[in-house]
DNA sequence: CAGATTACAATTTACAAAACTTGTAACCTG
DNA sequence: CAGGTTACAAGTTTTGTAAATTGTAATCTG
C-alpha cells in the first residue's frame, strides 16, 4: 500500500495537477519539483519512478493542457453544416482561443512556446492532430482533392502566423478584427488556389 | 571645429559602425555606449547628441543592416524575365538571405528578432518596404489584379513562417530543401487563389 | 556658441559566497 | 518487493555588495 494512499496512476495525476497550478502562478522556470513533491506528502526523489526528470513533468503539463484545448475545435470537426464554414469556423476559434490562453494563462502559454521552440514530442504531436483535423475538413469540404493531406499541410504553413505561439504573442497588441480578417484573407486565398482546378461538384 | 575632426554626420556614421562592429560579436546586451565613445575618442555623453538612448543606437545599427540586405532583392525586383518567376525568386532569395544571416551573424539577427518583438518603426518600416516590392512584382504579374496593394498583404501574411526572424531561427534546424519547398507550395496557392477569378490575359 | 567634458543620481551588471535544486544510488519499511 | 526515504555530488539560483553603465545637466573650451 503506497504511503500516500494513491496508486501509481493516481499519484502522477495529482503530481501533474500540482505542477500546473504552480506552473500557472510562476511560470515552468521558477516551480520546483520539491515543491510539488511536498505538496503530494513525498519526497521529490519519489517523482522520478514516475517523470524522467523536470522537464518530463513540464511536458506532461502541457500535453494535459494541449488535451484541454483541443476539445472545442473537435467539436467543430465532428459538427454539422458545410464543411468549407466549419474550416474557416475551426480556424477562427484556434486563433480566438490561442490569444485568449495567451492573455489569461501566461506562464502555461510560455511553457507550450517554451516546448513548441524545442520542437518536444508533445507538440509535434500537437501539430500533427490539428493537421488530421484539417486534412478531414478539406476532405469532407472537396471531395476531388487528390491529396488532401498535403493540402493540409500547405494551409497549416500558410496560416503559422495564427498559431504558433510566438507571434500569437508577438500579434496580441493588435485588434482582434484585424488579427482575425487577416487570418480569413489567407485562409480564403489558399483553399481557393488549393482547388483552383477541381472539377465542380 | 569638432574635437574628432569628424562632422555631425559623420560621427554618427562611425558611431553606428563602431557600435555594429561590437553588436556583431558581443550581442546588443553587452556592447557598451561607453566603448563605443571611446572608440572615437570622445565621452559617451557626446553620444547623446546624435543617438536618443542606446536603444536609439541599436535602431540605427538594424537599419544599417536591414538596408544592406535589401539590396539583392531590390535588383531582383528591377530585373527581367517574367514577373511571377521573379517574385517567386524574391521570396526564395528573401528566405536565403534570412537563414544565412541567422547562422552567419546572430547577434545581429538577434537584434533584428529583437527590434521586430517590439515592433519598432525600423522594423516596421521595412515591413513596409518589402510590401511594395511584392505589390511591384504583383502588378507586373497580373495587371487585372483589383488591388495588389491589399493582395501583396495576403501573401506577406501567408509567408510570414518564412520572414519573421523568430521562425525563421527555428526553424533552421530544418533542411534547405524542405523549407524553400514548403515555402513555394503556400506562395503557389496563394498566388492561385488570389488570381482565379481575373480575366484572361 | 557648437561641441565637447565632468559630475552625478539612478539603474544595471558583475561577481563571490551561500543556499537551493536536480537527479541518482544506496538503503529502508510495511 | 513496491514504493518510498536519505544522502550526496553536481549544477543552478539567490543574495548582497561593489563596480560599471546610462542618461542628464551644469560647465568648459577653442
């Protein structure tokens, strides 16, 4: 019986939840693992059975948040209407809930720009689950495509400026309109170039 | 007669010469106001007259450099050939020319990365700059085009994962071939879906 | 009197020493 | 023996202090 009362599963849980709310108030710089650990009744020794080290539990953090943040845009891809509205509707709500991450949740909107600029495995998977999401939308969209995930991949370039945390920070102190127009413009002028010579229908 | 024997403005060229030279291997946290005065045989106080702050200088150094690095493109722009072959090749040499200076002088692409967070007017201005050259190339290009103005802001914006120096660091680690492909593939689309619906000709 | 210097206050940086943190291995305990 | 703790070395951060830097105003000088 484990001395804090909770199984392996259940310990990383609460190790992972601690460390967010740390990460929250002070950023993935300034939260120590020795904390977290006295916050769980452990020593810190005790987390390496489960976090291969500082960063491991960093990752963890933001693949838990990452995992939050994905729920609305889901629902999008799994809604109903046309499939061209719900890819401009599933762009324009990334592009909303980023800035809103980044204006209210800094330090945990840092550590996933952090992880994003070292190219960490959470995030490359990240990445690859927006573009499947995009590659269904464009699919669904235009059903000629021959290639829809490389079409996908073309508008994920296209629209970096909207994601990637780093200028989704840069661009926060320009209005929401403009950020937003101008995200449309690009989005309409790719998918537009993407199916130029689709047959119709 | 001033005390260096240099005019006002040639003093400020040495100033910024002096400053780029030691923002070249220093960074521009670390070269001082105070060596660069000494450098020309003055006190950092005669600085001041010619250079609001050192923020001022650091400005007028990017400047300097940016104006350097617009000269290939510019030549580009003025060349012969056809007008979409070259913009493509502008926006090709453009990505060149950022990665290669990423690598070969980082402290002063450091300080462009820098100046381009804080969206100074240096920057902005050239900004500014490379949107004409695009909207040139453009209406070259298309002559039916209704505004390249707002067209050449489309692809500025589709592109910027190519241009802005914070992306363009990152993504270094990256091979040439796969950047400057993906690159032309999103320049391709856009420039297609910008261009669909103009007349013939 | 234009172009400089000197003096100075406020701020920032450099640096050494102390304190803290991270990750590991030996050991403990129920 | 699974799930811990303790001890420890190496590395990192913090702290206090001295030195340096920045920007300004008064003053100097040719």
């Amino acid at each position: 019986m484990p001395r804090t009362g909770l199984n392996a599963g259940e310990l990383k849980e609460r190790a992972v939840a601690v460390a967010s709310e740390r990460m929250a108030v002070m950023g993935c710089d300034k939260f120590r693992v020795t904390d977290v650990a006295g916050a769980l009744g452990v020593s810190h020794a005790a987390l390496y059975a489960h976090f291969s080290g500082k960063a491991a539990l960093i990752d963890a953090v933001v693949d838990d948040w990452l995992d939050h943040s994905r729920v609305p845009l889901a629902e999008i891809v799994a809604g109903e209407g046309p499939a061209q509205e719900r890819l401009r509707l599933w762009a324009l709500t990334r592009l909303r809930l980023k800035r809103e991450a980044a204006r209210k949740e800094p330090h945990l909107f840092a550590a996933f720009d952090l992880l994003s600029h070292r190219l960490r495995e959470v995030v490359l998977h990240h990445i690859a689950h927006q573009r499947l999401e995009i590659t269904t939308l464009l699919a669904e969209a235009y059903p000629a495509l021959p290639d829809p995930e490389h079409a996908a991949k073309v508008v994920q370039a296209a629209l970096v400026g909207y994601s990637h945390p780093k200028l989704v920070a840069e661009y926060l102190c320009l209005p929401d309109e403009e950020v937003e127009g101008n995200l449309l413009a690009v989005l309409d002028a790719v998918l537009k170039g993407l199916t130029a010579e689709l047959p119709q229908g």
